[in-house]
C-alpha cells in the first residue's frame, strides 16, 4: 500500500500484508492514514518506509497506531532514504516514533522532541533492541557502528539559525552522531552511543547548547572549530569513548582570539585532541590561556601540530601550565587518562614532527609551557619568538633554529630526557639563554645543524644551561666560505662524521683557552655531553676529524692552540697545506695523513696515543716539516707503521728536528707534569702551586687550573682526584665550581707555657665530601713560631702545607673526594717564641678560608693563645690540662700540657709496661707497638695523670 501527499487520508481495516520484498507500507511525511488491524507478517522489512527523500513544506510526523504481527511494536517503525529538510521547512517528529537507518541533513528546521516516557530513537536497521526485529532476519545480522549516516553523520544541520532542537532522543550505530555547520541547535536529554567517531561536530560560525546528554561507546564525544560557540557544561557525561576529550578541527586562524577553554562530562578545561595542524594566519593573534591542555593524535601524517605565520601566545603560569604531550600521556591533562585505556604512561616513542613551528616573520611568547613526547618541540625559521619557563621533555630537539637573524629568547626553561636541546645553524643564535637547565638524558651542548656552509661565520664560547662554555655538537659540516673559531670553543663530534674544508678555517685558540676537537664520546673536555655517564668512553677513534681538501685556500687554513682527539684520521689534507701551531693531539688513529701534494706545516705540536701514525706522509710529495714536537718521549719518534711504546711513529718523509723534550708544549688539562697523562701525582703538584711551594710554568700553571677560574687553588686538586678516581670523567674547564656549601672554620684556643708547647685545634665542619680547602692563618711571630702541622689520620685528604714563621703565616691547602672534618681535622704545635719575657694574649687568626673555590673567611672563627710568664709563687703548682693527639694513632702521639722532661710510661691493655722514656719535643714514637688500646702513665709536677690512646 502507498499514501503519497497530504490529500492521503485512507482507512485500511483488517488488511494482512505477507511475503512483501520491501517494506509493505509506503508513505509520505505528509500523508495521514489510518491502520485498524493492519498485519505485517514475513515481510522483508517490517516498517512503513517513508518515500521524500526531500522535505520543502512545514510537516509533523506522528504515531502510527492499528499494525500489529510479528516484530511489529504497538508504533509503527520506520525506514526511509537519507531525509534532506529544505531550507524554509520545519519537520517535527512526536515523541515515541522510531527511526532505522534514516539519516537527516538540514537547511531548514528539525524538532526531534521526544520525552522522558517516549523518547525518540534513531538506529541501525540491524538493531534488533528498539522496534524489534525489523528486518525480519532474526539473528543473522547485528548491529555495528558505521551502519548508517547523511554525508557521515546521523543528522546534519547547515546554515540554519531556527529553532532546532533534539530532545530526548536515541542516536545510535551512525558514523558521527550530529554535525552543527554554521548552525545554531539545542541537543538535551539525549543519547548518541556506538558511533565509529565523532559525538558531535561543532564547526564554523555554530552556537550549539549541548546538556544533560550522555555519549557512550564511541571515539570522541565532541569535535570542534576552536571558535565555533558551544555550551558543553551541564550534566553531559561519556563513558567508554577511546578518546575523553574535545578535537579541535584543523583550520587557519584569520581573526585574533583567545582561545576557550570548557568543562565537559565532570572534567575542567578539559583536554583538546589535535589531529590536524592548526594555522595561525599573518596578522592574526592567537592566544592560548594558562591551564589549557592539548594531547597529539597518533597520526603520522601531523607534522605540525601550530603553524604559526602571525602570533602565538601561551601564557600559562607556574600554576597552571599549559601542556601540549601525547594522548597516552596520563601525567597530565583533563582527565589524566585521556585515552582511557586504565595504563599509566609516560614516555613514548618520539614523532619525527613538531609542536609548534614558527615561520619566517612570525613572532610569540610562550610561557610556562609543557612540550613532551615528540620529535621537534618548536622549530623557528627566520622567526624570533620568546620562550620562558617552558619544559621540553622527552623530545628528540628542544628548539629548532634556522635563518639568518633567528634570535628568539629562551629563558629559564628545562631540558628533560631531550637529545638535543638546541639545534641550530651556525648563521643564527638565542639572544638570551639565561637560567637554563638540563635533566635526564638531554645532551649538555649547542647541537649544529647540518649545512654547508655558504656565508662567513665565526664561532664563539656561548654559555647554555648551567654550562659558561657549552660545547657544539656536529654531525657532517661543509665550510664553502669563512669558518673562524675562536679561542675556548670546545667541537664534538657524533660517531662517523667529518668537518671538510673547501675554502678556509681559522681556528686559532690561546694557551689559556684551546679549541678542542673530540667526540661526542669524550667527557674530558666539555663534561658528559651525550649523558650517559660512563656508557660510552671514548677509548679509540670514532670520528673522521678535520678534512681540507684541495680546494681550501692554504694560508687562510690554520690550527693553532688546539686539541684534537679520538679521531680516525685527526687531520686529513688532499692536495692543501694547512698551519699546524701548539696543536695536541691525543689517541687518533693517525694525527695528520697528507696525501697527494700536501705540505702541511707543523710546528711546536704533540703527539700522545696514536694508534698508528703521528704523520703519514703518504706520497711523499714534499718532505714535511715537524719540527720543535713532542713525540711521547725525549727520545723522538720512530720510523714505522706504529707507535714503539710511548714513542710515536712517523712515515718517511717527514723532518722532525730539532725535538722537543721536555714535555708537552700544550698539555691536557690536569696533567700538571706534562707527562700525557693525568695522575694523583699531579693533584700533588696542584696543593704544592696552591702553596707556592713550588713553581710551576706556563704549560703546567695552565693544566693546574682543573676548574678553570684563572687561579690555582686546592678544589683543582679535588678535580684532578676525581678525575683519578673515576669519580667524574671530565675536567669542568670553564665551568663553576659547585657553590651550595656552608662550611666553617674555628681555630682553637689554649694556654702555653715555656716548658710546653701548645697543640691548637683546627676544626672544619660542614664540608661537601669533595671538597679543596684553602687557608692562610695569621699569628704573631714575635710571640709565637710554629713547629708543625699535624693532621688527622683517616679524615681522607690529602694536603701540603708551609710554615712562615718570618712573617707569621701558615699556608694550607687540602684537597679530597671523600674528605671527613671534624674538631680536630689539623693540629698546628706552637711554642712561645724566644724572646718573650711577659704575659701576653694573641690570636690566631683566618687571613684566607676559601672551599671550593668560594671565599668562606667570613664563616672563620679566631683562636687566642694565653701565656703567663712564671713567678716563684706559682710555676711548681701551675697544672695544664694534658692532652693526646692524634688518637687513634698510627706512627707517632704528640702530649700537650706537659714539659718535655716528664716521664712517661706505656702499659697495654693487659697492664703490662712497654716502655718508659722522657718526653722529647711532646712525642712519643709508637710505630713498633702493635695494634690495641694502651694506657699513657705521665709523672708531672710531682703528680701522676693517666691518659688512653688506640693504636692502628
């Protein structure tokens, strides 16, 4: 039966309808029939099937009542084709109907108005739980998602401004559920569940009111034009979504706006999901406001996840950060499970993509941002925006730098489990990198792109985190123009690579600041860069070194004052003859390999630890110079195809006289004895300079400055032991010594006599436990001279001292790795100067207290020395308080408050005496006896006083 239009009023009263092959009733929306015993039975739909395809007139569709049969409800169901409203028409449906596989776009009106007693249903035909089994097919289908849509989603509205509204109302098994495209609609009390992807799709210039609506079982509840109007907050819910929070739609921002921020299903300023990149158009501001929070799509294929042509600015507070991480981050966002999968996640296999990418002319503030989990975190081309209190983490570059002019701020940010926290070409750089840090396994240096170099640059010491002289970090590097590296720049070079010269480098450091060439590997010069502790050493050779090939210009290629190491080939040339000056190089595989018509200079250079050939003068062209060199030995090198011992080799061809032989002309930093290698010996030589025991020169004076302060003082002896030790791998060169230190000194106090000398305490407390201490302490020589220094056993430093007893001065300089103080660290013996012939009062006093290089003289305190000339009255009844020092002890005890003529005898523990002497300068020699506790008997001033002491 069919009823086409409204004229379509007709009764049908007890009609049976079998067997039909499609639906057994058509009809349009606006026919009106009425069924009385109407029976369905074995159709191959069961519904009346609804014939406009198009709806241009204003109609209200109701309930159907009078069919009944199998599978058939008490409200007839229907089925229709994809139902386009017009625009001008409004269709309204009544509470209770249901709808299967019909999809709804809209230009006009769409009233789905359904109640809390009849709500409306939109479903799959397949779905046998609303209406029944409607396609008659018992269980051999079932419902899935995806099964039906209008262009993707289950209703459209486009364009449309008038009272639209879905209330109560089912949508179920569609693609997407409901899309607003410039639309303005109310959606409430309603379902939209087993979708294959979007709830709802906010888009363009749509003002859509969404509440008390529950998403289930879908993708993602709501997608969305960042500024398309949407009222998300009240009483909407969602439950077992792969996704819980609102995608943004990609697109190009043309009009300035802060973006919005929303509270869906319980969670505030709830999480956006980026699948597509977001453009900030030229001359348009975007602004991104504290709390946000943005999770990146899985996708491949999102290279950038903000494009910015014009103006970014995300201004988040220490309170409220914005994050911009991976969607199975559960450490931030709202909600924290953000896919809801019920793993807690962290780090992840990083995307060779970007965050933010910042085009030529474009500019930015970003503050107090979170970037984590991706390759690049922003990349500026030509661009210089200001990042402050940003965290890059877990990201393969932090920043990215490219263009002549580049020079955004970066300030006070943190590079955490970041290979490289700055890569960047040499023609740009930061214009303030203040207050920077480094975590985890960020590499600690200034990464350099690869390029070839086509404009004259030059190169300079650059501070970057807690770094004043960040290293560079190069893969392959092409100089084609003017390369000039000046004095202090410290290169590493990843496993494999090579910088080639074709026109000219300059690199001429000085004595006090050499430029270094190494690997990455290396933690000698420039620290742990690649932040891996002792994982990789750099024990061989693994990059191909410095390359100048035919092409370069002669006179304008010169190395002078520089350290090349761990290098193949250290310097190659091919046809060029470079000028090599004071140029160290330490464990190549063959410092300078000239091939074809090569003459390179050589002179006043070191050759320590190659592998192979210190020159290798391949085809011999020329006889190559190499003169006034350290060969590893005073006796020079030797004539073959590897070293002989410490001795380097050379091929035919090469000149060597005259022979350098008195060590090397530059040596490494720390090896104060310029013998190639760094030993505890040398920290000795560092405590003696720090004295002025001893006279170092230039060279040495140079390598002894292990903290590179531009003085020489005990902390550079702590260095050197660590480095000994294998406490660090590096020298901190023109790195700060460690200052978060709150140490004290207290000179002691004490009476003396003549027949007595005094043994004053010097107690040091709150140290690090590696610790260089530098003292001077004043006294009055007129009064008092000083026998000794005398220092704790076991405290687990090692020092040197020197007595001015001229001038009244103690000179003392300590350094440690595991350094133990207490009240009794040093003892100083004093003894009352000749001359003096009345009482007298003195202090001893701090002229200098210096740790770790900080000057702590203020955190000094004073010591006084009483003396009381004796009278007749008083010099036999005049007891000092008698004192052991060390103890334990191990060799010798000194006995302070007694004259040297006292007897003194030992008993051990079993009472037994073993030995009686008088006393001679307050000490007695205990190095025979053997370990154990023993008791001292002293007879003085015609009384007995017992005193103990532990042997060790």
């Amino acid at each position: 039966m069919a009823y086409y239009g409204p004229e379509a009023t007709g009764l049908a009263t007890n009609v049976r309808i079998e067997n039909s092959d499609h639906s057994p009733i058509v009809q349009t929306w606006s026919a009106k029939p009425t069924f009385n015993n109407v029976e369905f039975v074995n159709n191959a739909n069961q519904a009346i099937y609804l014939q406009d395809s198009r709806i241009d007139y204003n109609v209200t569709l109701t309930k159907t009542a009078g069919i009944i049969g199998s599978n058939t409800p008490e409200n007839a169901i229907y089925i229709s084709s994809n139902t386009h409203v017009n625009t001008g028409a409004s269709v309204q449906v009544s509470p209770g109907l249901i709808f299967k596989g019909t999809g709804f776009y809209v230009d006009g009106t769409l009233k789905l108005n359904g109640n809390a007693a009849e709500r409306i249903t939109l479903t799959s035909i397949h779905d046998d739980s609303k209406g029944g089994d409607t396609n008659n097919n018992g269980n051999s289908t079932t419902p899935g998602k995806g099964n039906w849509h209008y262009d993707y989603f289950g209703i459209t509205f486009r364009n449309t401004t008038g009272e639209n509204s879905i209330k109560f109302t089912d949508i179920a098994y569609t693609y997407h559920g409901i899309c607003f495209l410039n639309s303005a609609a109310t959606v409430e009390d309603s379902k939209i569940e087993q979708c294959s992807g979007k709830g709802v799709s906010i888009q363009g210039t749509s003002n859509a009111v969404i509440r008390h609506t529950a998403f289930n079982n879908l993708q993602v509840p709501v997608e969305k034009h960042a500024f398309s109007t949407a009222s998300l907050h009240e009483g909407n819910t969602a439950s077992n979504v792969s996704i819980m929070g609102i995608e943004l739609i990609g697109e190009t921002f043309n009009t300035s706006g802060t973006l919005p921020l929303y509270t869906f299903a319980g969670n505030t300023d709830i999480t956006y999901w980026l699948t597509q990149t977001l453009t900030v158009g030229s001359g348009t501001t975007l602004t991104i406001p504290a709390g946000a929070s943005f999770k990146r799509n899985l996708d491949n294929y999102l290279y950038n996840c903000f494009d910015v042509q014009g103006k970014l600015n995300i201004v988040g507070t220490a309170e409220k950060p914005v994050v911009i991480t991976d969607q199975r981050d559960d450490n931030y966002g709202s909600p924290l499970d953000f896919n809801q999968d019920g793993t807690v996640t962290q780090n992840y296999g990083r995307y060779n993509h970007t965050f933010i990418n910042f085009n030529t002319g474009s500019s930015g503030t970003l503050e107090h941002l979170i970037l984590k989990s991706n390759g690049y975190g922003v990349i500026t081309a030509g661009a210089s925006p200001t990042l402050r209190n940003v965290r890059f983490d877990n990201l393969s570059r932090g920043v990215r730098m490219t263009g002549i002019g580049t020079a955004p701020v970066i300030e006070n940010s943190v590079f955490n489990n970041t290979t490289y926290p700055l890569e960047t070409s040499l023609l740009c750089f930061p214009a303030s990198l203040i207050g920077n840090t480094f975590s985890g396994a960020s590499y600690k240096g200034i990464k350099v792109m690869n390029e070839t170099l086509n404009q004259n640059v030059t190169v300079n010491p650059l501070p970057f985190g807690e770094m004043e002289n960040a290293p560079y970090i190069f893969e392959n590097y092409v100089v084609d123009a003017e390369l000039t590296i000046n004095p202090g720049v410290k290169c590493k070079f990843l496993d494999n690579t090579k910088i080639t010269v074709n026109r000219w480098l300059k690199a001429i450091g000085t004595p006090e600041k050499p430029i270094v060439f190494t690997s990455i590997y290396d933690d000698y010069y420039g620290g742990d860069t690649n932040a891996d502790s002792t994982a990789t050493v750099a024990n061989g050779s693994h990059w191909y070194g410095i390359q100048f090939a035919d092409a370069s210009i002669d006179a304008d290629c010169q190395l002078k004052h520089v350290i090349v190491k761990n290098a193949y080939e250290a310097i190659t040339t091919t046809g060029a003859s470079p000028t090599l000056e004071y140029v160290t190089f330490y464990t190549n595989r063959n410092a300078v390999q000239a091939t074809g018509a090569s003459n390179p200079v050589i002179d006043n250079c070191d050759f320590v630890g190659m592998s192979q050939r210190a020159v290798n003068n391949v085809n011999q062209s020329f006889t190559i110079q190499a003169q006034n060199c350290w060969w590893g030995s005073a006796e020079g090198p030797v004539v073959a195809t590897g070293p002989s011992g410490t001795r380097q080799a050379i091929s035919e061809g090469v000149n060597v006289t005259p022979i350098f032989t008195a060590g090397l002309n530059q040596p490494l930093i720390g090896d104060v004895s310029t013998n190639g290698t760094v030993q505890a010996y040398d920290a000795s030589l560092v405590l003696q300079a720090a004295i002025s025991a001893i006279t170092l020169n230039p060279a040495q004076t140079l390598a002894a400055d292990a903290s590179g302060d531009g003085s020489i003082t005990a902390y550079d002896a702590t260095l050197i032991l660590e480095y000994v030790a294998g406490i660090n791998s590096n020298m901190p060169g023109s790195l700060k010594a460690p200052r978060r230190i709150d140490p004290s000194l207290a000179v002691g106090s004490g009476e003396i006599t003549y027949e007595n000398d005094l043994l004053l305490p010097l107690a040091l407390k709150d140290i690090p436990s590696s610790v260089g201490v530098d003292m001077v302490l004043a006294f009055n020589p007129t009064l008092l001279q000083v026998m000794e220094i005398l220092p704790a056993i076991n405290t687990g430093f090692m020092q040197a001292t020197r007595i001015d007893n001229e001038n009244g001065r103690i000179y003392l300089a300590a350094a440690s790795t595991d350094g133990k103080a207490g009240d009794n660290w040093n003892m100083v013996r004093f003894r009352v100067s000749e001359n003096v012939k009345a009482d007298f009062q003195t202090n001893i006093s701090a002229e200098l207290f210096r740790v770790n290089e900080k000057d702590e003289t203020s955190a000094a305190t004073a010591g006084t020395v009483i003396f009381r000339s004796p009278t007749g009255f008083d010099a036999a009844d005049h007891d000092a308080e008698i004192r052991c020092f060390p103890n334990p002890a191990t060799d010798v005890i000194y006995l302070s408050g007694v004259s040297n003529d006292a007897t003194v005898s030992i008993f051990n523990i079993s009472g037994q005496k073993v030995q009686t002497t008088a006393l001679i300068e307050n000490k007695l020699n205990i190095s025979s006896f053997s370990n154990g506790l023993y008791f001292i008997e002293i007879e003085h001033n015609g009384k007995v006083q017992k005193l103990k002491f532990l042997k060790k």
